[in-house]
C-alpha cells in the first residue's frame, strides 16, 4: 500500500510529539489546504483553501501551519494590519490571530494548548516588535475560550457583532515578556 505524503501521515496518539508552527511553505500547502474542522465548526473558522487564497493576497497576512512530529495538524494566520478586528487600530505593535484551528481527527488531544505556546514562541522569535496579540471568538465557543484563557488571553469586555458564528468576544493577550495587559490596550477595545 502506498504511504500518505510525509506532512499527512497520522501522528501516534499515545506517543509524546513535538509540535511546532511555521510559515506555509510550497511543500506544506496541500496538506495544509487538506485540513478540516467537524461541520459544525466550520461557522467559527471558515475554510482552509479560502485562507490560504485570501492571505495570497494579502501582504499583511501570513498563514501558519501546526505540525505535530513533521505532520500537519491544524493552521492559523497571523494579521498584521492595525485594523483587522472589530475595525479598531491598536497600532502598529499590534498581530490578529484569525482563524486557530486543529484538524477535527486531532482535537482533544493536547495539540491546540501546545500550539499556542509554539505559536507564542514564534512571534517571540520572528516578530519581537509586536507587543500585543488580538482575537476575536465566538460566545458560544466554549472550548476556545477556555483555551485561550488558560494562554493568558484577557476578555476585553468588548463584543463584537457580525460573525459567522454570532456575537464575538474581543480577546487581548500581551507579548514580549510585558506582563498583563496594558491599561490602553483594554481601552482601545472598549472604546
Ligand atoms: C479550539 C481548538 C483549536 C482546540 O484545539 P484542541 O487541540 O482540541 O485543544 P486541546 O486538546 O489542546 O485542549 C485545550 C483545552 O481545551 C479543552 N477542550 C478541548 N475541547 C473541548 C471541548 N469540546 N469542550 C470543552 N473543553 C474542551 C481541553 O480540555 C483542554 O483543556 P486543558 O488544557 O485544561 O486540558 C480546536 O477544538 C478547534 O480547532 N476547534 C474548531 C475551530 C475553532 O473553534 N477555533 C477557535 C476559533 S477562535
């Protein structure tokens, strides 16, 4: 029987793995554009190929695959525009986070608490001038929030209409090792 390519094989659910984020490359896009959510998650994040097709276009974007031992195992993009949710400017110092989304084979299994701190070490890494990282997710979507939250995101207390899924909370997280969020941040999105 022929393998699965590399960046598609399943990962051992038992074993430990090394998960770590990186850029979309050539050789990853098909796996990454393989990725799926269950139906009923698609209203939060959208389809993959979409993504992908509208961060081509955008100079601001950058799409981010999560690879769990080499595998891909979900996908997000990191925004760099100052204006990019709920239409407020955090400034330049600002990066979204829109969509985060494990593979619905992967979910449960630890990969989304340990892609986020990849994801954190990452923008550490190659963009250590961004000092704040925003997102905006769904009320109803009570798996991500708890997530989120236990990654240091605050609720800004802001909400925002109009998403696909309904009503959005405006999360705020700080980065570069500056502690809670600052009082401004929380402001800015309130306001
Ligand atoms: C949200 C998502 C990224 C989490 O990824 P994951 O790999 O399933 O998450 P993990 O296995 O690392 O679990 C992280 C935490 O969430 C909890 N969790 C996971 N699924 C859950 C669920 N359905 N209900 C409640 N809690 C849940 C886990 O218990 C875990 O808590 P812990 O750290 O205390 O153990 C993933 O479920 C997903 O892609 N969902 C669809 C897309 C989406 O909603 N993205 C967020 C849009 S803003």
């Amino acid at each position: 029987m022929a393998l699965a390519p590399p960046h598609d094989r399943m990962p051992d659910p038992l074993a430990p793995c090394s998960v770590r984020v990186e850029p979309v490359t050539p050789a990853l896009r098909a796996a990454v554009e393989r990725l799926r959510v269950a139906p009923a998650q698609r209203a939060q994040v959208g389809d993959v190929p979409v993504h992908l097709a509208q961060a081509a276009r955008d100079p601001c974007s950058e799409p981010m695959a999560i690879l769990a031992d080499g595998i891909v195992v979900g996908f997000y993009r990191l925004d760099f525009a100052t204006r990019t949710v709920g239409g407020r400017d955090f400034g330049a110092a600002c990066v979204a986070l829109r969509p985060f989304l494990v593979d619905a084979r992967w979910q449960g299994r630890g990969l989304g608490r340990r892609a986020l701190r990849a994801l954190l070490d990452d923008l550490a890494a190659r963009h250590p001038q961004r000092r704040l990282l925003l997102l905006a997710v769904d009320c109803g979507n009570h798996a991500a929030r708890a997530l989120y939250r236990r990654a240091g995101f605050v609720d800004s207390g802001a909400l925002l209409p109009g998403g696909r899924g309904g009503p959005q909370h405006l999360l705020l997280r700080a980065l570069g090792g500056v502690g809670e969020c600052p009082a401004w941040t929380i402001s800015a999105a309130v306001s």
